[in-house]
C-alpha cells in the first residue's frame, strides 16, 4: 500500500540502530559547481545496512574549479567503496594494510601532497570528504559506499541522515528499503527540517515483512521561502523500527551458505540487581558537571526497582561511602539517598583506585554475609571525568588490582565524562570485568545521556548466555557466549554453514533466570530461507557473509582492547585479514583514493577510533592508532577548501544582528482558554491561583492521555504530557522539551524545527516554537515558550470533542456534563458555572488568546 506522508507518515518508524549518515555538498552558485543529483539508496535485511550516496555535479564556471564531496557517516559503519568518475575514466578507492603504507603515507605528508580524509565530526558520525579539480563544462560523478549491522538499543533499531545539499538540487532522492523475515512491529520517521510541504514529497509503503520510505522533494519544495534561492533541507532525517519477536525469541535466517541468529526474548521478569554508584566529586567535575550528575543520579536513583539494592560512593583523594551496607530500594531509603545526592560537591583530586576497590569490597561483604538475593545481578557503575591524580595513578596497574578483585564475580560499567577522560583506560576497564565504557558528552543533555545508558542496563533478563548449533550443521560461528542480556537489547551471532550440512540448522540457547535456568529451542529450513532472499529486488544480495565478516572484525576490535601479546597479535591479524578480503575500512586499513594526473595521488580515508586526549595516544605493534577528538588524521582548519570556508564566513555575514525587542502591544498571555464544543459557551477561559503546586490538568484514561503541570507569575513554568499509545512523555520547560519514547531520552531546543510521525500520532513545531502532538481522533496538545514578562509556556488544546466521558482534572472537570445559571449582575457579566456538584462563579472579561487575538469569554479562577 501507498500513501502520502500526510497521511501515513506517522506510521512510519525507521530505526537502525545507529545508522547515520550526512549528506553535505559544497555551494555551487558561488564558483560554478552546480549539483544537479544527489540520492541515497539504503537498503536493510537482517539488520544489515547497505547505503550507497551517489553525487553528480557539472563545473558550470569558464575555467577549472574544485568540487567537493562530503559525507557524515556512523562511526560503527565501514567504508567499502569509493570512486569518482571524471569524464567517463574511473578513480576507485584501494583499501590496504595502514601499517605497510604507513612510509609511503608520511612520505606523502612530509612533502606536504597529503591529507586525511575522515575525522570525527560528532558524537556518532565521522566526515569524509574528498576534493578535485574539474575543467569547465566537465562532469563528476562521486559514489561512497558503507555497511553497518544496526544495534538495538531501548527496543529500537535507528537510522539517522544528516541531510545538508547547501543548494537546491535538482534531482535529490532519498530511498530506504527494509526487509524483515520476522515482520516489521513498527515504523516512525522523525525530520528537523521537515516543513507540512516537504512533508508531501515523503511517501512510504510497507506490509508485513517490508518497507520503503521515500523522499523526493522538488525544487520549489526545497527552497527556503518563495523569493530565495537557499535550501530548507539543513538537519535530521530519522527512521526507527523494531521486529516481531516469536516465543523462542530469536529467529535465524539464512543466505547463500552463511547465517545470522537474532535472539532477544523480552517476556522474561526482571532480574533483582544489586548496584553501587561509584561517582566523581573531584575538583574537575565542578560546575556544570556536577550539577547534571546530581540531576541524573536523583532521577536513576528513583527508577531503581523496590527488589534492588544499591549503595553510592563518592570519591575525589578521599573516599566516602554513603551507608555501611547495601540497602534495599524502598522509598524511605530512596528518598534519603536523593537528599544525599543533592549535595554532593565537587573539589579536590581523582583516587578510582581506591573507589573501585572499596566498591568490590563492599559487594564481597554483603555476598559473604548472603545478602545478595539468589538470582541477582550485581553491577558497578563508574562516573569520572579525568584521570587518576590520587592514591594509585598508574591506569595497568588500577585495571590490574580491579580486575584481580572483581574476579569475574561481578560487572562493571564506566562512564566518562567530557574529552579530558582517559577513555581507553575505562574502556579496558570495563570490558575486563565484563562491562562496557560510554562517553558522556559535555553538553545540556548530558544529565539525559546519564540515564539513557541507565536504562541500557536497568532491566538484566538473563546471565551466561549460550548459542549452540550441531558441529556438522556449522563450520565458523562469530562470539557465542554472552555474559547479560538486557531488556531492549539484542544478542546476534553469525556463522558459516557447512558445505554438506543438514538440510534443517537447529540452535539450543541456554541461560540463566532468576530463580532458575532456562533453554531456548529453535529450527530453520536452510532451503527455505536461503529461497526468501533470493528474489526480492530491494535487497542487497549475499549480503549474510558481508554481516559476518563485518560483525567478526566489530569482535576482534573489541577484544583486542584487553589482550596482549601474542594474543593481540592473533587478533590482529585475523581482523586484518577480513577487513583486506571484504575491503572494509577498519582501524587497521586505510583507503587511498587515486586522482587524475597532476592532483594529490596519495590522500587516504582512515577509520577514527573513540577520541582520547591528544597527549594520550596509543601504538599497537607498531600500528599507528591516533585518537582524539581533532588528532586522528584529519584536515585542519586551514586545509579546508577555500569555497567551504567562503560558504561559512557568508553565512555568517548573513546572520542577523540582535535587535532588542519591543515591548508586547497586549498584556501577557495569561489565562487558559478551553474551547467548549456543544456547550452553549463555546469557549471558557481559566485562571490559576495555584502557585508552583504540581497539578493534575488533564486524565482521561479512555483517550490514554494525562497532563500535569506547575503555574507560576502567569503561565507554566513546567508541563508534561503522557499518551499511552503509542508510549510517549513530554516534559516542557520554558528552556527546553523532552520526549522520552521507549526509555530513551531526546532533548529539543524551543523553535527548533521538528516533524515526528508516529503511529497513530503526530509531532511538531515550527520555527515559532509551537508544538503540537495531534493525530486522528485524539485531543490536538500545543505548547508554546513565551518570554514576557517571564519565561513560561503556554497550553493549548483543540480537537476537544474527543474527550472521553472519563476526563477529569483541574482542567479536564469542565468538558463532563456542566451547566449555566443565566447571566446576571451589573452588565450581565456574572453568572455561575456548575460541575461535578462544585460552583464556580464566572465574569465575562476580555482577555488575550494566542496568537495575541483579544476575545471577550466567561472566566473562571481555580
């Protein structure tokens, strides 16, 4: 089925997790480079991500000028092909071992002929951009190929496209097929750029087990208003999506002689976990820093299960642990502990040694004393922003004495906060003891990315988690034991079937639960499988063993982080060796992108590993492994192409100057005005007396939809709003907006652009900041920031005939069943208003509804 985005976008969700990519091209109009196409073809099966990003551009101009490609991409994808076709002659990109070109690569640097062409740009993607002369009138066309096998994450898999052109283009086309042999759950899309008439260039179709979404804007549609030439399209495009999951919850599909097995069973309860905070209160951790460590802590500490039990550490060159033992999530204990987080300060110096180890021995105490409930998970989480500075400061022998103390007994899970963190140091420190490390990015979210990976490990389902499959059914499989698995995740696990196996590959997975152990059976038909991927055109063919050989390099990468010797060696090799045969760009290759005659002939793309500080770069037999977030081999600033930075400083030069602004013509915004459909008072408007009290506005359960908020000098100083399907929390602040869908936070600037369809529902805001969430047959929300004479919001509701009889609340009480006493008083001004057996006395004033239009209504004071 097919259907404009107007009408089905908000079905739509695509969801790789973590497919980004960024398409930014130079201004053309400028020096005559006229892109006249740009398209992005991606195309998912199994969570395998194939995506081609093809350029063509003409040198419009009288003499030579130079054209750049630019794309962002994930960090977790790798390049596979790059070429550019000048004149109908090819230049392919060559992917080679860095190590063995890495004289010929300094060589090339030392007579100044080369430059790197990726470096990190953002917290999930890497740039690549490349650029070449081109004679007048000429073509080029530049094609950049990536995979990636997307990880779910808080349920969903995610796709992301930076779309950034700078110029209208011709023919831009965005397609996105997605094939799912499990059958797609759900779909949503979600644009920062997206305006109500671009939104009629996106289509989608979609059945059971596919999809394919559309964007194909045309010239008009793309510009920035009727009388510029500029481009809308600067920001977002986002596809979400998740899977039906079977009773064994996994599923096995097979292509030409390889297999994947996905396997996420989620109707499993909860695991008790028994967790101790180990947080950072050193000197460098004040200001901002601490502050969102507070706010996150508080919220993570009330999110903590009443079968949990936990304890906080703080650290800076001393170390205090908040109560003797573990201690159970009751209310009573949380609130106690939430007060204590509130006032933690940072200053002083940085002993994680001691910290952790006090952390281990607090567990040990308790499991010795059988305190720890049978079944349970116990995890240590790290929050520090800087290295050791105190007690013992060498990082070998820190992960040594933590390592030697945890003793496989429990998980520890590091946080780094900021770019002056020693991240490879917590990231071995994690993955020795079973855990993970995550970069916390300084910024106004960072209290959110805190209980984002919160949430990643808040629901453990099952511990020692084992794939088998029969020796004669299988020749090569990828990591088959798992130490966690958490809800919302996905366990996946890839092999080589043999040549002359059995026609049915059969797999046990065995775990273990709460309070018991549990296996899983399942079977797939290997010549029905391998027959579902066979005919379907929408599909990137034998693409299994690409998804094999991509997801045995992600492993060798990761475990190469604790070997050493000649295990790192081993490792090494083989990760090599896969990233050579399937032309992977890895951190062990490089790609040299070749040029016609008398251009730079040696510029390489290279993979950028997780940013460390500059002072804190790492060798590895000899390899080169440069991190840090401006240090790994990239352009710097004044190696950027002249006609980029002419397009930044014409921007600039394009901004607006402030203009102080005027006072507001009309007294503020303060009353509610609730239209009333069917009522012989069409429209009701109420003030609040109320000061900062939390009040329940809106519940009507049958609409599955509950508004709170704090009123405060004349509007909202906080709302938030809860629909029940699809699951979805808004929390407004005068500074900001947060949507929470499916535990993961996401933070949104005011007149930040914003176009979400969901199923069932819709979001958005314009430029204005007016945000609205509506959808058929539900009551149409609308918040909006104001500034004067305070910051605050404003609520809006429309669409009130689809309240159902169940609304209740301060607000919703007036669409049940009301009656009027007839006007009376001096004017006919006054007169009472009945509900729910409580009398309000009204008075008709005049009074000021958005947008600043000024009506005369019967106001009401509660």
């Amino acid at each position: 089925m097919k259907s404009p985005a107007s009408a089905h976008m908000w079905s739509i969700v695509l969801v790789l997790p973590s497919l980004l990519a960024v398409l930014q091209t130079t201004t053309a109009t400028k020096n005559g480079i006229d892109i006249y196409s740009l398209t992005v073809d991606s195309r998912v099966s199994s969570r395998f991500a194939h995506t081609v990003v093809t350029s063509r551009v003409v040198n419009r101009a009288s003499d030579a000028q130079e054209a750049t490609f630019q794309i962002e991409l994930p960090r977790k994808a790798f390049i596979t092909n790059f070429s550019m076709v000048i004149d109908g002659e090819t230049y392919p990109g060559i992917v080679q071992d860095k190590a063995a070109a890495q004289e010929q690569y300094s060589a090339a640097v030392a007579r100044g002929e080369s430059a790197g062409l990726v470096k990190t740009t953002g917290r999930q993607t890497e740039q690549f951009q490349v650029s070449v002369t081109v004679a007048p009138n000429a073509k080029i066309t530049f094609q950049l190929v990536y995979q990636e096998l997307l990880r779910r994450q808080l349920g969903t898999y995610e796709l992301l496209l930076k779309v950034k052109p700078q110029q209208l283009v011709k023919h831009l086309q965005m397609d996105i097929h997605i094939f799912e042999p499990q059958g797609i759950s759900f779909l949503e899309t979600e644009s920062t750029f997206m305006t109500q008439e671009l939104a009629e260039a996106l289509t989608t179709s979609q059945n059971k087990t596919k999809a394919h979404i559309r964007f194909k804007p045309t010239l008009s549609q793309q510009q920035n208003s009727q009388h510029e030439q500029d481009t809308i399209l600067d920001g977002n495009f986002i596809v979400r999506y998740d899977v039906n999951r079977s009773v064994s919850g996994g599923s096995i599909q097979i292509e030409n002689g390889y297999f994947v097995h996905h396997f996420a069973p989620e109707d499993l309860p909860t695991m008790p976990k028994n967790v101790v905070f180990v947080i950072d209160k050193s000197g460098s951790m004040s200001g901002k820093k601490i502050q969102q460590t507070r706010e996150a802590l508080i919220k993570i500490l009330n999110d903590l299960s009443p079968k949990d039990q936990f304890n906080l550490i703080v650290f800076n060159e001393e170390i205090t642990q908040w109560m003797p033992s573990l201690l159970e999530a009751s209310k009573e204990n949380l609130k106690e502990a939430t007060s204590y987080a509130s006032k933690i300060n940072a200053q002083g110096g940085t002993n994680i040694n001691d910290a952790m180890l006090m952390a281990v021995k607090l567990l040990d105490t308790s499991n010795q004393a059988e305190l720890l409930p049978s079944g349970s998970v116990s995890l240590i989480i790290l929050l520090t922003d800087g290295e050791p500075t105190a007690g013992e400061t060498n990082p070998e022998t820190i992960q040594k004495n933590v390592h030697e103390a945890v003793n496989n007994k429990y998980s520890v899970f590091c946080l780094g906060f900021g770019f002056d963190v020693h991240y490879p140091f917590l990231e071995k420190l994690a993955q020795d003891n079973g855990g993970l490390a995550r970069r916390i990015y300084e910024d106004s979210d960072s209290a959110l990315q805190l209980q984002d990976f919160y949430h990643e490990v808040a629901n453990p389902l099952l511990l020692a988690v084992a794939f088998e499959y029969p020796r004669d059914a299988v020749e090569v499989v990828t990591q088959d034991n798992f130490r966690h698995h958490f809800k919302g995740s996905e366990m996946v696990v890839a092999g080589k079937l043999q040549d002359q196996g059995p026609d049915v590959l059969s797999a046990k997975i065995t775990g273990q639960m709460h309070m018991q152990n549990i296996t899983f059976q399942t079977e797939a038909s290997v010549a029905q499988k391998e027959e579902e991927f066979q005919s379907p055109k929408y599909i990137f063919h034998n693409f299994m063993e690409r998804l094999w050989a991509l997801l045995t390099i992600n492993q060798q990468l990761e475990k190469m982080v604790s070997a050493s010797g000649d295990e790192l060696k081993a490792l090494e090799s083989q990760a090599l060796n896969l990233s050579l045969t399937y032309n992977f760009v890895t951190p062990l290759t490089h790609m040299v992108v070749t040029k016609p005659e008398g251009q730079e002939q040696f510029q390489v793309a290279e993979k950028p590993v997780e940013a460390e500080t500059s002072q804190n770069s790492r060798s590895s037999s000899g390899r080169h492994w440069k991190r840090g977030a401006l240090e790994v081999r990239g352009e710097p600033w004044d190696s950027i192409p002249c006609c980029v930075i002419f397009c930044m400083l014409k921007w600039k030069e394009k901004a607006p100057a402030a203009v102080t602004p005027l006072p507001a013509p009309h007294p503020p915004l303060s009353p509610i005005v609730l239209p009333l459909p069917g009522s012989s008072v069409d429209q009701l408007c109420v003030d609040i007396t109320r000061s900062q009290v939390p009040m329940k506005l809106f519940i009507d359960p049958d609409q599955g939809l509950m508004v709170d908020g704090v009123y405060e000098n004349g509007s909202f100083s906080w709302i938030s709003v809860r629909i029940q399907e699809p699951p979805l929390l808004v929390e407004a602040t005068p500074k900001r907006l947060v949507v929470t869908r499916d535990r993961k936070n996401t933070a949104y600037k005011w007149k930040q652009t914003l176009y979400s369809a969901l199923p069932g529902l819709k979001i958005t805001m314009d430029k204005k900041g007016l945000l609205q969430l509506s959808g058929p047959d539900r009551v149409n929300i609308a918040l909006l920031p104001v500034e004067d004479p305070h910051d605050g919001l404003i609520l809006l509701v429309n669409d009130t005939q689809h309240f159902s009889n169940s609304i209740d609340g301060e607000l919703g009480r007036f669409y049940q069943t009301i009656s009027w006493d007839p006007p009376g008083g001096p004017d006919n001004t006054i007169r009472t208003l009945r509900v729910q057996g409580t009398e309000y006395s009204a008075t008709r004033q005049f009074k000021l509804k958005y947008p600043e239009t000024e009506i005369s209504c019967w106001t009401v004071k509660i």
